[in-house]
C-alpha cells in the first residue's frame, strides 16, 4: 500500500485509479453536452474581450479629450497675459490720443474677450471683505487692515480666470493681516 498526502494508506483498488488519471465519472459522457460547454465559455470570453475594448476606446477617447482641453488651457493662459496688457493700454491711452487708436485699441480688447469667453472661460473678482481662498486667489500684498479681519480680500489687483473644471489664473488679491500693536483676543 501506498500512503498519500495524509499519511493514510490508500487501498490498491484507489491507486489504480488515481495513475490512471480521472475516474469516468468526471468526465461529460455527452459530446454535445462538452460542446455546448466549450461555446458558452468563448461565448463569455469574446463578451469580456468586447466589454474590455469598448471600456479601452473610450478611455482613450476622455484621454484624448483631457489633452485637447489641456492644450487649449494652456493657449488661453498665455492669451490672458496679452489681454490685460491691452486693458492697461485702453485704461492708459492719453487724451490727446487720436479717438480711431483708441476705439481700435477697444475694439481688439472686446474680442479678445469674446474669444475667451467662447472658449469657456470667465473672469472673476473677489469682492472686498471676501475671504482668501488660495484654490482661486494669490496674495500678492498683505496690509494691516482695522477694517476687515486678518485674511479678507481688501482689493483685488488683477482678476483671475477659470473654465468650468478648474482655475486658469488666480485672482491677485490684496490680503488684511493685523495691524502692529493690535491686541489679540
């Protein structure tokens, strides 16, 4: 007698069995019934393999969809510096400037506002008393302020822009600190 895995001795009957491979019972005794078998798993198996591809395309399409809108943020931020310089321009322009560069000077800054704007971004400014929000603002001065509380917007000194999902350029803002002296609570 052989003994097994369990330290239990296997009858010979058993042994025989065993070299030979799977009892009779183990397998189909349909052919049909083995084929059918067989179809159902490719069946399953092409179903997966589709179900797979088509959740691959279409992550390869929102891939390909997030690197355009990227590219084209990334366009709009360098436009943004072009059109606050045009907005100091037309803010600048001297009174004895002709009225036509004036007006053209105008003229260009609208569009370039309605280029952005159709491209889905919009300005936007914090109002004073507002509360610095570092997501969307960049401090770019803090002054003592008896007026609003350490950490309110006081002015606002270039607006910032954002798309639907996110924050282009941030406001820069003017932030209350404490005055010196100030006693604490």
């Amino acid at each position: 007698m052989q003994m097994d895995e369990n330290d239990e001795a296997v009858p010979p009957q058993e042994q025989e069995t065993d070299a030979q491979g799977p009892s009779q019972s183990d397998e189909p005794t349909d052919p049909m019934a083995a084929l059918e078998r067989e179809r159902d798993e490719l069946r399953t198996l092409a179903q997966r393999t589709q179900a797979d591809f088509v959740n691959f395309k279409r992550r390869v399409d929102d891939e390909r969809g997030a690197l355009a809108r990227n590219a084209s943020n990334h366009v709009l931020i360098k436009l943004l510096t072009v059109v606050d310089d045009l907005q100091r321009a037309v803010e600048a322009l001297p009174e004895e400037a002709p009225g036509s560069w004036g007006d053209g000077l105008k003229i260009v800054l609208q569009n370039m506002h309605s280029l952005i704007q159709s491209e889905g971004v919009t300005a936007f400014a914090p109002a004073p008393g507002d509360t610095f929000d570092p997501a969307e603002h960049e401090a770019v001065h803090f002054q003592p302020s008896g007026d609003q509380p350490p950490g309110a917007v006081l002015s606002t000194f270039s607006p910032g822009y954002r798309t639907q999902d996110r924050v282009l350029r941030p406001a820069q803002v003017v932030v209350a600190k404490e005055q010196d002296g100030a006693v604490r609570p």
